[in-house]
C-alpha cells in the first residue's frame, strides 16, 4: 500500500489537448507520481496519450468507467493492461459477471505477456450524484446503502478496491475488512475551494484519515495560477491526514 504522502494524490488531467497534459506532467512529475486520464483527454488524444505520460515515469490511473457487456469490458481491460496503466475502472453496477471476468482476464493477459497487472477497481456512486438523483434512476436506497451494496458485490468479484465519495470511506472500510483493498477518493477539495459540480466533498486531510489510499484532484490544481504550489499545499494537507489516521500529534 502507499506510504508517503505524494504517492497518494493522483492529479486529474482533465484538459481538452495533450499539449495542455503533458505540459502539467512535466510541471508536476516531480511532485505528484499519479495522473488520472478521464474520458476528455482519452477521446481527444487517444491511448497514445497514455503511453506518453507513462514514458515520463510517471503511474496512471485510466478513468473511462467502463460499462458494457461482460466480454466487452474484459476486452477493454486487457487494453488498459496492456497499455500499463496502474490502476483502471469499471461501474460496480454493471453487475458482478462483468466485474468477474474483467478481473479474470486482466490477472490472465498479465501473466501470459509478462506485464505487470494493473488494479481493477469498482465505482460506486459518483461524487455528483445525491439521492433525488438515485431516485431518477429507479434506485431507492440511500446512499450509503447503495455504495454499501456495490462495494460488497465488488469484493465477491475480485475487484482490488472502489472508487468511492469521501462520506463513503469509513463504511467501505469496514465492509472490506482489508488493508489491501484500495480506496480511491475524488470530490476532494482543499478548505475554502470552490465545490463546483460535486456533491459529497471532503477536505483532503479528513479523507486520509477516514481511510482513502488514493486521492483524485483536478480543478483546484489546473485551476491555480501556481499548479506547483497547488499540488504541494494538498500534498501537506494529505501528511496531515496521514499524521491524524496513525494517531501522531500535529
């Protein structure tokens, strides 16, 4: 698992070009080691994008949420592996067959081509999302119920961790039970930053403290007139967390 405070934040580069991407990978590579790829970058610059920030040395986390029939993401899964991402995910609510046979299909192609296999993690309920949303989609249990419920069926089906909000961690980590299974956080947002679209936030120091392993966090980053110095306060603010979770003072 992650032990220092830069491995845990992954920065979100969700800019529209691979100029405006790579030129943050070089800006931040020394201070953050994590970037997240979403849909944006990954449809207007392709897999190439991938590879060339991996060349920087740096790790990926591939955040295109794939939800399909259960061969098509186990195909999609050997992709992402094969591309050397090192973590990517799909809809915990795609059920648990296509949870199963993407894990399955991943652990075989690393194995069989010698590459290292990425973690496979299960998304829950998105960060935007509250309860009348829930609602519009047919689902009516809390929250928490239904993060509760994608997390337990992501574990019965091999997936290495969730993606989960910030209210969710605690309860993912006492289902899980397990300090291996990951826990990657977005609607993150230092003290005093603007929520945007995001519904369910925390600061980042609350949310290593409840637990997260991993920290997503875009816009208070690319939206500083200094991503450096943006990168580095949450960096400080994850130490902080870290501190409070092992029961050191501050």
């Amino acid at each position: 698992m992650t032990t220092t405070a830069r491995d845990k934040l992954i920065v979100a580069l969700d800019v529209d070009t691979k100029a405006k991407a790579m030129a943050l990978v070089d800006a931040l590579g020394d201070v953050a080691g994590r970037f997240k790829i979403g849909s944006q970058l990954f449809t207007a610059a392709g897999p190439d994008i991938v590879r060339d920030v991996i060349k920087k040395g740096a790790k990926i986390f591939l955040d295109l949420k794939f939800h399909d029939i259960p061969a098509t993401v186990a195909a999609a899964g050997v992709e992402a592996t094969r591309l050397g991402v090192s973590i990517f995910n799909i809809h915990a609510s795609g059920g648990g067959e296509m949870m199963r046979r993407t894990a399955e299909a991943v652990s075989e192609c690393a194995e069989r081509e010698g590459l290292s296999r990425p973690k496979v993690i299960g998304v829950t309920v998105l960060t935007s999302s509250d309860a009348v949303e829930l609602d519009e989609v047919g689902i009516s249990r809390s929250l928490a119920d239904q993060a509760g419920l994608l997390t337990r069926l992501a574990i019965d089906n091999g997936m290495d961790g969730v993606v989960a909000s910030p209210q969710e961690i605690s309860l993912v980590r006492s289902i899980s039970g397990a300090s291996d299974f990951i826990i990657v956080t977005p609607g993150v947002r230092p003290a005093g930053s603007n929520k945007h679209d995001q519904k369910r936030v925390m600061t980042p120091a609350e949310a290593i403290a409840r637990g997260a392993d991993y920290l997503v966090v875009g816009r208070p980053i690319l939206s500083a007139s200094d991503s450096v110095s943006a990168t580095e306060k949450i960096i400080r603010e994850i130490s902080d967390g870290m501190k409070a979770a092992s029961g050191v003072e501050q």
